[in-house]
C-alpha cells in the first residue's frame, strides 16, 4: 500500500475549521527513502499461503465459447475447472474462487506436491502460489475532527487539488471504483455508490461489509470527488460517485492476491466504458497473475485504472501492478508542494505522470478528515482528473533521478 512518510507533529488552525493539526512533512534524509520507523503502519510484506494457489487456463484451450453475459461465463468456467480436478484427482471442494473476466483461471486448495504435475498439463498457462499479506494499522494519531463554526462556509481546498486544476463540479454518467480498503459510507463529504460495490472476502452478497475500517480508501475517495459544499474538503471531480470494492479488510487492512484480483475482476462486470479505477496499491511483490487482470479488465472494458507506483525510492517496473503498461493504464509518481519528486517515490516507466503526494488532507473514516503522504495520494489526484477527460501537463517533476526523463505532472484540460 503506497501511504508510508514520516509524520512531524504539530498544532495548529486550518482556516476556522480544524483544530489540532497533526501534518506530514517532507523530511529530507540522507538515504532519500523511507524507513521502517518512518511509516505510518507496521507492514508486512506478503507471504506465501501454503497450499493455496491460482491456477491460469490458455484461453485458446478452454472447451467453450465466452459470451457477454457474466453468470454464463462463470457457470462454464466451474464446469472446466471441476473436470480438471477430474482429471487429476483433485477435490472439488478445495476450489475456493473461480475467475473468467479478467482470467480464466481459478483458485484452489492443493498439496504442493502435485504442482508440478498441473504445469506440465497443456491447459495451464501458468500457476502461481497465492500471498497474504496485511498494511497494518495507520499511526495511531488523531485524525482532523471538525468543529461547528457559524460561518457561511468553512470548505478547504487541499493544495494538491489547487494544483491540479481542480476542483471542478462533476456532472457525468461515470463513477470511480477505489479499490482499497472500502469507504466510509455514511461520511457526510462523500456520494458513495454502494449499489455497484464489492466485497472480496464474504462470498455471500447479503454479507459484503463494504465500510472502511481503516481509513485509507476513505481518503483515497475524498482526493477524488469529495463534495463541493460548504464544509470539509472538496475533491477534484467533486461529487463523482465513488464505488467501494474492498479488498483490504479489517482495521489491519488484511489481503491476500486472490482477493485484488476479484476486486479487479467486479470492475469488469460492474463498470463501463469511461470509468475509472484507482489501485493505490502499486509496490507488490512480482504477480504475473494481478497484472494479467488489470491489463486484461482495462483493455477489454476500456476503464482507466490509476495505478500507485509505491513508496521505495526504486524503480516501478519492477512492482505489481504498477509495472503493467496499457492503453488504459496510468502509473502516478508523487511530488511534492515545490513539484519535487517526493523523497520515497518510485520513478522511471511506466509511470505516466506525476500528481501530489505529500501532506494532502481528505476524508477519512468515522466522518473525519486526515492528513497522509504516499503515491497512494498522488493516484487518485489523476483518478479524478481521469473521469473528468484528458489530461494534460502542468511542468515536469524536479530532482527526478538520472538518466530517467521527469514525469509530467498532472493537471486538468483546459475546455
């Protein structure tokens, strides 16, 4: 998850509206990257489920024809992979997920011992073993609380919107999927769409909790389109419908690779052409599999997906899915207010441009407001410009590393 800084306390007024401010600065330090007490949550890096594993079919060996109609698809999908299990005298009841959208591919419970044997049948594209993983809790530091002020208005434009031309009212048929760790849905500075939500981790529908309960895609959401009214803060499509798919859960933000994909795969069956998808979530571990489906959900539903580049001072292409490179794809660096590279940003192709990442105020859980730094906060800047049109450039990110081009930054076009 790309939301790592290191965090400098201090108090304050902003505007009338927020008391105690607890901002982040940008803190130079001599390795120019951050640290591991220098991050806002104890991640883990993910690990290897035992015996669990995503199985990816050829396309071109599959027995039936796909159509257009999802429930169809998925129902001969479970038959193609139920006489595979046949086949090789596995139990039917260790399939655990089954995808057809953005794989043809399942996943399923499997002695490691019989791997081998799986690859070597012609069906299989490949298999790779599914992780786990958790982004840990944020600081624990209190988050903005607003007060009542009798005032006409004590609305905050965040700089990061000013400096991507924003916020512009937004009146289309489009929404934003924040695929994250769900939104608060009742937080009164949000038109949260929950009708084309998601949740990866209850198979039944009548038990998705679609709600954050940890903070981070509430501000992923709030950067997008918070409401232009007359308190808060204002995104920069503001007012666009912003669609929770939740696969991070829990106040630790738990996940595992089979759960984004499924979330990539829901933006396939619920979105249209035009939509846009924000996947702050750029620094994983190397998955062919993750960055198959969002290349594959992109191009065949052409929604846009905005991509975190992750927060390693490294170089992007060499994480997933910030490295995957389409039509419908767009990797984000941060910057800073000076249009600075930020110090932990990842940098080089395919990152397409860069947007604000540093002390950026938002929404945030429990109908609050919060301060966060991270490219996870430099993606949604472009979501939101996305959903509204074209893109242009606004200058190029400063002190970008060589021999590197510096990335455009991102503004919105002019009409």
């Amino acid at each position: 998850m790309a939301f790592f800084t290191y965090c400098k306390r201090f108090s304050g007024l902003l505007g009338i509206t927020f008391m105690s401010i607890l901002a982040c600065e940008p803190i130079e330090t001599s390795q120019n990257v951050l640290s591991e007490d220098q991050e806002h949550v104890s991640t883990q890096r993910a690990v290897p489920i035992p015996d669990q594993y995503i199985v990816v079919f050829h396309e071109n060996r599959l027995s039936f024809r796909k159509t257009e109609d999802y429930a169809l698809d998925q129902e001969a999908m479970r038959k193609e992979v139920s006489a595979f299990f046949r086949k090789h005298q596995l139990a039917e009841e260790n399939i655990l997920r089954v995808y057809s959208l953005s794989l043809s591919a399942f996943v399923a419970k499997i002695d490691s011992d019989k791997i081998q044997s799986l690859r070597l049948d012609p069906k299989v594209k490949f298999i790779e073993q599914d992780r786990k993983g958790l982004l840990g809790r944020p600081e624990d530091r209190p988050p903005f609380q607003e007060e009542v002020a009798e005032t006409p208005s004590t609305q905050v434009v965040p700089w990061g919107i000013k400096r991507v031309g924003g916020p512009v009212h937004y009146s289309g048929y489009n929404s934003v999927f924040v695929v994250d760790t769900g939104i608060d849905l009742d937080h009164p500075d949000l038109n949260v769409n929950t009708q084309k939500g998601f949740d990866a981790y209850h198979e039944k529908k009548r038990d998705w909790n679609m709600d954050d309960e940890h903070g981070h895609g509430t501000h992923v959401a709030g950067i997008i389109g918070a409401l232009d009214n007359s308190f808060g803060v204002v995104g920069v499509a503001a007012g666009v419908p912003v669609v929770p798919v939740k696969v991070f859960f829990g106040p630790w933000a738990e996940y595992t690779y089979s759960g984004l994909i499924a979330g990539i795969e829901h933006i396939g069956v619920r979105g249209i052409p035009g939509d846009v998808a924000n996947l702050s979530f750029g620094d994983f571990d190397d998955s062919r599999a993750l960055d198959e489906a969002v290349l594959r959900v992109s191009e065949k539903r052409r929604i846009y997906m905005a991509i975190a580049s992750g927060n390693s001072r490294l170089p992007a292409d060499s994480f997933s899915p910030a490295r995957v490179n389409g039509p419908y794809t767009i990797t984000v660096s941060a910057i800073d207010s000076r249009n600075r590279l930020a110090w932990f940003s990842h940098y080089g192709p395919p990152i397409k441009y860069a947007a604000p990442g540093v002390s950026v105020l938002s929404t945030w859980k429990d109908n609050r407001y919060r301060t966060e730094t991270g490219t996870s906060m430099a993606a949604p800047h472009v979501a939101g410009l996305r959903v509204l049109g074209d893109i242009a450039v606004g200058g190029y990110a400063l002190n970008y590393p060589a021999p590197y081009a510096p990335d455009p930054i991102a503004v919105r076009q002019e009409d």
